[in-house]
C-alpha cells in the first residue's frame, strides 16, 4: 500500500511552547489528509480535515486556534500544537486519501507527544 | 452517519481462521466497508475494503451479506502477529471529504 510518513515519532515540549508535526505521503499525491488524536486504551477521535491549499475542516470541540493544521503542499500537512499543556499529551495520527487507489486512506506511524 | 457494531474482544488460536463480524444495519448504497487494523503504538494498517461483492488479498478476505447489513473479515490462517484492534467502518461521505470515523473496534487476541 501507499506510505504515509510521520515526524517527529516521539516529542517532549515544555508546557507553552508550540511543536509542529508533519505528515507526508511518500509516494503518492494527497489532497485530502486527516488528523486523528488517541488518548490510551481508547479510539482514534477525527481532529480535523485537511486539504490542499485551503482551510482545513475541524470536527466539533477541537479548537482551530490550538490546533494549527497547514496543507501546503499535496505531498504535505503539518499540525502545529500551540500553547501546549499536559492533557495535550496524547498520540496523534495522519491519514493521507490516496486517489489513485480508490481514494484509500493509508496511515501514519503517529507521533507521541508529551508536555512536561 | 452508517454507524458500526462490533464485538469488543475476540480470542483465536494460532493457524486457525479468524472470522471478525461487524453490523452496519444503515449503511448506505454507495458506502463502502473498509477494515483497519492497529497494532499497539502504531498507526491503523488498511486490511481491505468493498462495497457489495466479497473480497480477497493478500492479508484477509471480506464477506459482505447481500442485504449489507453486515460483514466478516477472515483472516485465513491467523500468527500471533495478528494479534491487534480491528475496525470495521462505513465511509462517511460529507461535503466531498471522504473521512473515516472509527468505533471501538475488535480487539483481537490470537492465543499460541
């Protein structure tokens, strides 16, 4: 399948700074990615729709000012955690949909954050 | 939204087929069944997807009923690195953006 590439894999930020995650599709062109969120032992929560070179869509509760999401390229989105703060620990996944496969979505291996 | 239901844990031996169901009593006509898979600490790994007929690959095969009111993913010949949540989702179609929302999936567990 197609591969969808995470970095970092694991972060560790001080409580109001701002760290960025990127997500890119490696070898296929995405206009749509999508950002998920999964606390322990639980689901992954849809955070927000990402696509090329607009805003990107935000599910009810997640806050568009905290979480900063840029699409800039179809190979390419970021999600920017400002200000952040312990319970913004979490692990968070991107998808990216591939068209030339049917509009599959394939997976990152995520990325861990911790606010200390 | 086609909603899923699915048996929170499952057990199977290893070399035996595993057979996971999953209920989408709402599903639409153009929606299609997509299975994933998440081995602990990793991002969800496509399995396989189909909208009416059933389906086979290289990792699993898809049976869908001919209501399509539900479905059974077989993993033929399960290994203990099968052992991993499985979800069964409808793809949502909203305002062109195809996304993905998971439910709380299977946890299956081959044993040795």
């Amino acid at each position: 399948g197609a591969v969808v590439s995470q970095h970092p894999s694991r972060v560790i930020c001080k409580s109001g700074t701002s760290v960025k995650i990127e997500c890119r599709s490696l070898d296929f062109q995405a206009t749509t990615m999508f950002w998920y969120r999964q606390f322990p032992k639980q689901s992954l929560m849809l955070m927000a729709t990402s696509n090329e070179g607009s805003k990107a869509t935000y599910e009810q509760g997640v806050e568009k000012d905290k979480f900063l999401i840029n699409h800039a390229s179809l190979t390419l989105s970021t999600l920017t955690v400002t200000s952040a703060h312990p319970e913004d620990s979490s692990f968070y996944i991107c998808s990216a949909s591939d068209r030339s496969s049917g509009n599959t979505i394939y997976f990152g291996e995520g990325s861990w954050l911790t606010v200390v | 939204d086609a909603k899923t239901t699915q048996p929170p844990s499952m057990d199977c031996a290893e070399g035996r087929a595993a057979n996971l169901p999953c209920n989408h009593s709402t599903i639409s006509g153009n929606e299609y069944v997509y299975w994933y898979r998440q081995i602990h600490s990793q991002g969800p790994q496509y399995i396989i997807h189909g909208l009416k007929n059933n389906e086979t690959n290289e990792m699993a095969s898809l049976i869908i009923t001919e209501d399509r009111k539900s479905s059974t993913l077989i993993l033929p010949h399960a290994t203990l690195r099968d052992t991993a949540v499985y979800y069964c989702i409808v793809r949502v179609l909203i305002q062109g953006a195809q996304k993905l929302v998971f439910g709380q999936g299977t946890r299956l567990t081959i044993n040795p």
